[in-house]
C-alpha cells in the first residue's frame, strides 16, 4: 500500500511538473509570427524565386530573394492580420489563413506551438 502511494505521488509530481513546464514554454503571438515569417521568406526563395525564366536566371532570382527580404515586415504585417491563435494554456493552436490578392490561391495553415517550437500539421491551398 506504501509502495502504490509513493508511486502515486511521485507519478502526480511529475505530471504537474510537465504542466507548469508546458504553460511557461507555450509560445505566444509575436514568437509563431517570426516563426512563420521565417517559414514563408524560405519557401518564397527556394520554391518562388527560382521559378524565374532561365534566361534571366541568376539576376532575377537574386533580386527576388533580395525582395522577399526586404518585404519581411509586409509578411510579418499579413501573418499577423491573418492568423487565430487558440490558446490552451499548455500549447496553442494557430490557424493562418494566407490571401494575399484576387488571383492568388489561399492558402491554410494549422500550427501546434508547445514548447516553444511550432508544428505545422496541416497545410491546404484553397
């Protein structure tokens, strides 16, 4: 009997250890917003950028890359006005719903943030 409640307890400690670890590392706003401005600025230069005519080449890729840079403030402001974050106190679900014009396809993003990293678990275009 002893031995059930020392298992118990210890076995409670731990479980309330591993809460008050996930609530203090469950990421906010501002920290999935560098995340995903991250995310989007590589995939625009390894995936969009070198889309660019092979006659153009190296000049249109480099400059494109060095657009997708100096635009990081616009994504980040698009990211921000676009994204639902649920909070669940020990992780958070983000929702982004990337529109960015008329003739563009939307994209939808569901992230996990738990400690202090992000998962993306579902990645649609619409």
């Amino acid at each position: 009997m002893k031995v059930l409640q020392v298992v118990t307890a210890v076995g409670g400690a731990a479980l309330v250890a591993l809460g008050a670890s996930m609530a203090l590392t469950n990421p906010g706003q501002d920290t999935y917003e560098q995340y995903a401005v991250e995310q989007l600025a590589t995939y625009l230069k390894n995936e969009g950028c070198t889309q660019a005519p092979p006659v153009l080449g190296d000049i249109l890729q480099n400059q494109c890359k060095s657009l997708v840079d100096t635009g990081r403030p616009q994504l980040q402001q698009i990211i921000s006005q676009t994204t639902q974050r649920h909070n669940f106190l020990l992780f958070s679900i983000y929702r982004t719903n990337l529109n960015v014009g008329p003739f563009l396809p939307v994209y939808q993003f569901e992230t996990l943030g738990i400690f202090q990293n992000f998962y993306i678990y579902q990645a649609s275009e619409q």
